[in-house]
C-alpha cells in the first residue's frame, strides 16, 4: 500500500518507527521517500477495524500488542516531555471560550507537572495507539498502524486505548479499560490514569469537546 503523507510534526519520524518495530506487531515498512513523504506499506488483508469486535476481545489484542511495541529507542525520535510542551491546554481553553469546567484544565496541568519530570523508562510509544488503528492482516491476525512515535514511559502508552470511543463510552468502560490495561500490564494505575486526563485534554481542542471532557472528569473522577 503507498501512503503520501501530509507533513506534520506528529507523523515526522513514522518511518523510522516502523523500522524499529519491523514487522513486530506492526505493519512493515517496505519503502520510504524522504522527499515524497512517501511509504510504501505492508498491506493488511482484510482490513477489518480491531473495534469492529467485541470490545473485551479488543482490549485483549491490544494488551498482547503493547509490549511488542514498547522497543527502547532514542533518536530521531521526539520525547515525550519535548510533547507535552507543545500542549497549550489554558491557552486553547481560553480562546475557545472554556468549554468544559476549569477543574479539568488544573487536573491536566497537576498531572504534567507530576509525570514528565518523573517518568520511568524510556520506549517507543504510539501515542494514538486505539482500535481503529489495528487491523486484520493475514501476517498477523492483528497489524498496528499509523505511528504517531513518541519516546516515554509506557504509562502513557495508555491514555489513547482508555479513551477510546470505538470500545465504548461511559464511566463503567472507561475505567475498565484504565483497570485492564493498567492491571494486565503491571503499570502503574495512577501513572497511566494521569496521563490519561493529560492528553485526552491536550488533544479535545481538536476534537469533540463533550466525549473528551466526559472521558477526563470520569477519570478525574476515580482518584483512590
């Protein structure tokens, strides 16, 4: 399969993380055009959404998949501190005539402050890692695609599979996904609840404002 890539900092380096994966879990990279903003993709036959299923089927795939893709790594590859300042939380809320509570806004701002200077291991992370992002491949039973790379902790690596609508959305599976995962995987529950809010706050502002702004007062929410 070709994909030509619009340019955006998010998918600069997506290349050079299928690379790193080659294969494991991921779709291959069979070609790159540095200047076309060209690959040349492994293609997933058939093709079918991860979310199409049963959401705890998802969730079990996506469980097996994660630590496939947790490779260390370094350079080209951004951090996920260096991210994080990308996100203007209050400014975007301000201009955007605050569309949901302040108290969201101060959670997500308390959850960076907390985590980036605090994190564990450093990964490869896909940080929009969801169920729409898996597909049914012959290779495989399940292919990873479209990389957003990041360099982190795996707590992180969470926060977009906790959100995800495709699996469900309300409190009950929200947290179950947060529960599963975070269980499963031997992380850390609150580590991964944090950045949950973090990022599913930083990225609304592109998005819907009122599944986002549900998914982090319901994580805001479960606090211990």
């Amino acid at each position: 399969m070709l994909k030509i890539q619009w340019p955006h900092i998010e998918s600069e380096h997506e290349a050079a993380a299928l690379e790193v994966w080659d294969g494991d879990g991921a779709v291959r990279l069979l070609a790159h055009d540095p200047s076309r903003h060209a690959l040349l993709l492994e293609r997933c036959r058939p093709g079918t959404y991860l979310y199409k299923g049963a959401p705890e089927e998802a969730l079990q795939v996506i469980a097996g998949l994660l630590p496939r893709l947790w490779k260390p790594a370094g350079l080209p590859f951004r951090s996920l501190a260096e991210e994080t300042r990308r996100w203007t939380i209050r400014e975007e809320w301000n201009e955007l005539g605050r569309p949901f509570e302040e108290r969201l806004v101060r959670a997500a701002e308390a959850a960076l402050e907390d985590l980036v200077p605090s994190q564990g291991e450093q990964v490869l992370l896909h940080q929009d890692l969801h169920a729409g992002n898996v597909l049914a491949a012959e290779r495989e039973p399940w292919l990873v695609i479209d990389p957003k790379p990041l360099v982190g902790e795996r707590e992180f690596g969470l926060a977009p599979i906790i959100r995800s609508f495709e699996l469900g959305h309300s409190r009950q599976e929200v947290l179950r996904r947060l529960d599963f995962l975070s269980g499963g995987l031997g992380l850390d529950r609150e580590r991964a609840r944090g950045w949950a809010i973090a990022q599913t706050i930083a990225w609304s502002f592109d998005s819907v404002y009122r599944e986002h702004a549900e998914t982090a007062r319901w994580l805001l929410e479960a606090a211990p």
